[in-house]
C-alpha cells in the first residue's frame, strides 16, 4: 500500500508525529506549506504515486532532494515495489 506520492515511507518518519504530518496523499499541501511539484504532477495525473506514471522515474523525481543531500535511489525502487504490488 502506498504512503505518498513520492516514494517517502512515512511510517518510518520521525518526524511525522512532531509536525503533524498526516502524509502528503491526505493533506492538501505539504505539512511544511509550501508546493510539492510531484504531489502536484501525481494529483494532477491522478495517480496514487509516480510509480503509476508513463514518465516513471521522471527527472522530477530523480532530482527531488539531491541539492539537499537526499539520494532519489530508495523513493524510486519504493514507487517501484509499490506499482508491482
């Protein structure tokens, strides 16, 4: 069962409790406020993660967090596992 549109495992999240964070497929934007452009792309798409899309794994997805020091590698194989289930 799919947990995000990403590919984020949010029940592994240490943060979820402490920002309230329900994950992005039950909140209208991300818990921080601001924009996912993947949230967006699957909603708009209506899809349930980008592992159902044509375009999978897009550029959009592999670059998501790299700047930050966040290797795209297990969101990917994670949307993989989940369009397999």
């Amino acid at each position: 069962m799919f947990e995000s549109r990403c590919g984020v495992c949010c029940n592994k999240c240490e943060r979820r409790e402490k920002v309230n964070c329900k994950g992005c497929i039950n909140m209208e934007k991300p818990f921080w406020g601001g924009e996912c452009g993947v949230k967006k792309c699957c909603e708009d798409k209506a899809l349930n993660h980008c592992g159902e899309c044509s375009e999978f794994p897009c550029e959009m997805l592999s670059t998501m967090g790299v700047a930050e020091g966040f290797d795209p590698e297990p969101k990917i194989q994670q949307c993989r596992k989940w369009a397999n289930e």
